[in-house]
C-alpha cells in the first residue's frame, strides 16, 4: 500500500490540467491518496482514482464550451465547479464500488467545507443506499434534498422506482409515477420498463396495457427492453399474433 502515493503521482494526466487555478483539485487528490483504508490493493485504488480523473475531465469541457460562448470564467465560476465536479467525482467512484460509509464520510466533509452539494451528488448517495437496502440513509438523503430546496429529477425518481419494482412494492412505484407527473417530469422509458417488467412478471394485465397506453400517449420511444418485455410476455401468455405484431415493429424500426 506504501507505493500508492508515488503511482497516483505517476498517472498520465495532461499538463494542461495543473493551472494554478486548479491548486483545489489537487488538495481534493491529495486528500483522496491519504484516506485509502477500503481499498484492498493499489490497483483498486489506481482504478477508482482514474475514474475519478475522467469525470473532473467533463468540467474542462464546460469551461470550453462557456469560453466558446464568449462568456469568461470568473474566479467564482471556475472554483465552485471544480470543487464540485472534484468531490462528486470521488463520491460518484465510491458509490459505484458500494463503499457507502466512505462516501458518506466525505459528503459530510464536503458541506462542512461549505459546497453545495447538488442533484447529482445526493442521486450518487441514494442509489448506493439502496443498492445495499440502507432505506434509512435513503429516506434522510431524500428529506435534507427536500429540506435544502434541492429538486428531485428524473433520475432519482428512477432511481426510487426502480428500487421499489424490486421489492415488488408496486403501490408505492405508482405513487411516485404520479407525482412525476404533477411535477411536468416527462418520466422517460427507462421508469416505464421497470413498471413494465413487474407487472409483465406478476401476470397484471390491465397494468401492462396501461403502461402500454400511457407510453403511446407520451409519444415516447420504447427501446429493445420494451419489446423484449412485451415479446416474452405475450409468449407466455400465448397471444402469438401481438408477439409478432411486437417483432415486426422492432424490424420496421430496425431493432
């Protein structure tokens, strides 16, 4: 573990990326070399620290974008968002390898140090929570959201539907499709397949056809999950003429 330091120092970063305004980053990466007690060898470390890089890596392509824009960075501007992206990188990493408690640990860190955390960070920390059935941390997640006036998107609410679509706890999936909807959230595809696959599993065929409806009404596109669902549900329910109907359209849209 001793040769961790000196191979994050090794990493091939690009020199464009060490301006003296990025001075925060670097404390951030420091930090992140001296608290490595999760990780069980260096590799683990090296892989998660060069995640971490790339996300960082996608707040450069903001500033290019804004600079492109003819709008200048201001001090204020350029701090907060490496601050940010540097923090919820890390975190982002932490939550994919399901090290919950780390991450929490340096979340708490990040608003000690005064940064907001936003929309991002907290669906990071949810899906993790519920990833390893720590509903509680979920729930308290959720209200400090609610509590800071940081607003739920699409991706929590897909997140939280597609947790309880897992636990088979339907009633609850739907409430939070309808408040999806009082909100004037389009709730994308993705939320209707995990509505979709349960109710396809649990045999509700009324459900199914709802799902059905509701999507064509939205106008929204199903992807090859959705018919692959759709497919497999009709076979088993023997309606092989709306199976074929299903593979048909795939074929026409060149799924």
């Amino acid at each position: 573990m001793g040769k961790l330091i000196p191979s994050l120092l090794n990493l091939s970063i690009p020199q464009s990326a060490f301006s003296p305004g990025l001075k925060t980053t670097i404390t951030h990466v420091q930090a992140f070399t001296k608290n490595f007690n999760c990780f069980h060898n260096v590799d683990q470390a090296l892989a998660l620290f060069k995640e971490m890089i790339s996300q960082i890596g996608c707040g450069f392509l903001v500033l290019g974008k804004m600079m492109k824009l003819c709008v200048e960075p201001n001090v204020v501007t350029f701090s907060t968002l490496i601050n940010g992206l540097s923090y919820t990188a890390i975190i982002d990493c932490l939550c994919k390898k399901l090290y919950l408690k780390d991450a929490l640990s340096l979340f708490s860190k990040l608003k000690e140090k005064t940064i907001r955390p936003n929309t991002i960070t907290y669906n990071c920390l949810i899906k993790a929570s519920l990833g390893l059935d720590q509903q509680q941390v979920a729930k308290r997640l959720l209200d400090e959201m609610e509590d800071n006036k940081i607003l739920l998107d699409v991706v929590t609410y897909s997140i939280l539907v597609d947790w309880l679509c897992k636990k088979e706890r339907l009633d609850e999936a739907k409430k939070i499709m309808d408040t999806i909807r009082k909100r004037g959230i389009e709730p994308g595809i993705v939320i209707y397949n995990n509505l979709l696959a349960v109710y396809c599993k649990k045999d509700l065929v009324s459900d199914v056809q709802d799902i059905i409806d509701m999507v064509r009404m939205h106008v929204i596109e199903p992807d090859a999950f959705t018919y692959g669902i759709l497919v497999d549900f009709f076979c088993k329910k023997k309606l092989f003429k709306e199976a074929k109907d299903i593979v048909d359209t795939m074929g026409k849209r060149g799924i």
